[in-house]
C-alpha cells in the first residue's frame, strides 16, 4: 500500500517498531538515564500509536475480511498480553485499543441511526480505560477514519491529539526529570 509522497506501510511499520522501541527504553531504564534522553525517547515513541491507527483506518478500508482482520489482531493482542502484564502490570495492551478502534469502525459503517452509534462510541472509549492509549487511542482512530478524504486531516488530527494529549504528558515527564535536576525555570517546576 502505497500513501501519500511515495511513503509505503512498510516504512510507517518500521517508524512505528523504532519509536515503541524508544518508549519501551524511556520506560525501563528512564530512571537511570539523562532527562533529555529519557524526553526524547518518550517524544519519539509517542508517535507510534498515532502511526499505528493511521495504519489500521487504511487496514480497515482495504481488507477484504474485516472478521479476519480482527482475529489476528484480538489473537496478537491476547498473546502480547503476557510480557505487557509482566512488564507494565494490570492493564490491556495497545492491540486491545486498536481493537476497540477497529470495532468502533465497523459499528460507523453498520450501525442505523446516529444514536446507537453514540452509544457504541461511549462503551468504546469507556473500555478504552482499562487499555494502553485510553480514551485518546479510540477517538483517534475514529477522527482518523473521519478524516481519510482531506489532503491534511491526518496532520491536523495529529497535531490536536499532540497538543491536548502530548504536550502535557512531556511537560509531565519534562518536569519529574529535569525539574527535579534543576533543569526547569522554577515557574514550570
């Protein structure tokens, strides 16, 4: 599948495996790292999710079984679950959110009436809470979807999902590390 400017899936597969990797290191070893590093770490692994719902509209789009395509990824989801609770402890996985997203995707396509889709939408981002990328995960691949016409709507996405869902989230891991290793002005810390 080719997108937009010759940049193919597999290259956005291999951004999205690099930048996991980062956050996975800022994860384990951010405690034992330079504060900039553990924040850059963090910074490029953020865009993996984003890159990894874009991947799953354009999966969703051009499957030709949507049943299969969700059991291969409830069937990784469920079999990621153990290193992520080993890991991570209680929660569900990233594939668990991508999943909901997927669902939340057909129900857009298959569901009558805008008010039982509202309600899917709710469950949806309500199960999201037990997940990785709760709430912002589902919603983002439903404006994703939405969006998949316009010449810039991924971008936009992104930048508003960055901005209300990033931003504090790096100003948060910013000012534990570097705050507290008197790297922030003292009217952030």
């Amino acid at each position: 599948m080719a997108l937009s400017r010759g940049t193919s899936a597999f290259t956005l597969k291999m951004a999205a495996i690099a930048g996991m990797s980062c956050n996975h290191v800022a994860n384990v070893f951010g405690d034992v790292m330079a504060p900039a590093a553990t924040m850059i770490l963090f910074t490029l692994g953020g865009l993996t999710f984003p890159i990894m719902a874009f991947l799953l509209c354009e999966g969703y789009r051009h499957t030709s079984s949507i049943r299969r395509y969700a059991t291969r990824l409830a069937l990784f989801a469920v079999a990621a679950e153990v290193p992520w609770f080993l890991l991570w402890g209680p929660s569900l996985n990233v594939l668990f959110t991508l999943l909901i997203g997927l669902g939340l995707l057909w129900a857009r396509d298959h569901l009558r009436g805008r008010g039982a889709y509202g309600l899917v939408i709710v469950a949806g981002v309500a199960a999201s809470w037990l997940c990785d990328w709760a709430i912002a995960g589902p919603l983002m691949i439903v404006f994703f979807h939405r969006v998949r016409e316009q010449p810039r709507g991924v971008l936009k996405v992104m930048a508003a999902f960055g901005a209300v869902f990033g931003i504090p989230q790096l100003i948060s891991v910013w000012g534990a590390g570097l705050g507290a290793a008197g790297g922030l002005p003292p009217a952030i810390q």
